[in-house]
C-alpha cells in the first residue's frame, strides 16, 4: 500500500467516523419529554432514559435486524404498521 493509498484510507474511516459523530449530535427535541435523532431514526422519552429499567423491549434484537419485529418505542408504544402483529400484552 502506498502512501498515498493509505492517506485515502484513513481520510475515509475520519470521515465515516465524523458522519456517525454527526448523526448522534443531531438531536432534535419536539416536545420537552421527547428526543428524536432524525439521521439514525430514534425516538425516546428522556424517562426511558433516566430510568431503561422501567421500559424493557418486547422483543429480539434478532427480530429487528431482519425487519420481522414491531418498531418500538421507549414509552412502551408500538407502530401502527406493526401493532397487529403484536400481542397485547406487548402493547
């Protein structure tokens, strides 16, 4: 690898690091109880936050990384394009 090629390289982890950077400290706060990170597309309550152990997830990361499971959110709340799959005792 020449030099040039691995100035490249690392110009190119710098920037991706920097985009991920970026995208977590853009945090939008719609209401005064709500944070939403547009580029990652999350959703929490600051509640769920100052207290994870009161919002446990309902369902398997593998789930989700499959695109089979309810999109969640902190408050316990399911989307609308998921909730009839979704028992109701998860709801």
């Amino acid at each position: 690898m020449t030099i040039d090629e691995r100035e490249a390289e690392i110009r190119d982890t710098w920037n991706r690091r920097s985009a991920a950077v970026k995208a977590i400290l853009e945090v939008q706060r719609p209401q005064r109880n709500h944070l939403y990170w547009p580029q990652l597309e999350v959703d929490l309550t600051v509640d769920s936050i100052k207290h994870a152990e009161r919002y446990p997830l309902p369902c398997r990361a593998d789930q989700v990384t499959k695109g089979e499971g309810p999109a969640l959110f902190a408050d316990g709340s399911v989307s609308s394009q998921f909730a009839s799959r979704v028992p109701s005792s998860a709801q």
